[in-house]
C-alpha cells in the first residue's frame, strides 16, 4: 500500500494524518493475516515487537544508506567458522 503524501507542514497534523494512514495500514495487514489463520492478537504482538526491532534498528543506524557498499566479505566471515577455497 503506498503512502500519501503529506498534507500538512504542522507537524502535529502531519502526525495525525500519518496514524490514519498507518492504522489504514495496519488494518489491511491484520485482515490478511487473519485470512491465513493467524489470530489479530498475535499478530498485533508481533507487530509491536516488529516495530520495536525496526526502531533499534534505527536508533543504531539511523541512515543506513549512507553506509559504505560492499566490503570485504573474507574478512567480515573470519573467525565465524566459513572456510574458502
């Protein structure tokens, strides 16, 4: 589902125009997931621990993109139990 954009720069209104998006969102995602017999319980649970781990996540990498592409994947596997030829 793709967002609009917002309406709004007061940043209050931008909030609220965001959770009604979001909820919308959500709605949608729990429909679905009930559809495949999950139950909404349990799947709001692991929304909140999702986005939990997404915030972590952000707190620790706020820009991820601006993170070096690549690397040296030899070096990133040693001493983690990966042989090469």
């Amino acid at each position: 589902m793709p967002f609009p954009s917002p309406r709004s720069q007061d940043l209050q209104q931008r909030f609220e125009e965001l959770k009604a998006v979001a909820r919308d969102a959500l709605e949608e995602v729990i429909a679905s997931a009930n559809e495949a017999g999950w139950g909404t319980r349990e799947i709001l649970v692991a929304l909140v621990a999702a986005a939990h781990s997404l915030e972590d996540a952000n707190s620790a990498d706020p820009d991820p993109a601006d993170d070096p592409t690549g690397g040296d994947a030899v070096r990133e596997q040693i001493g983690h139990g990966e042989q090469f030829d």
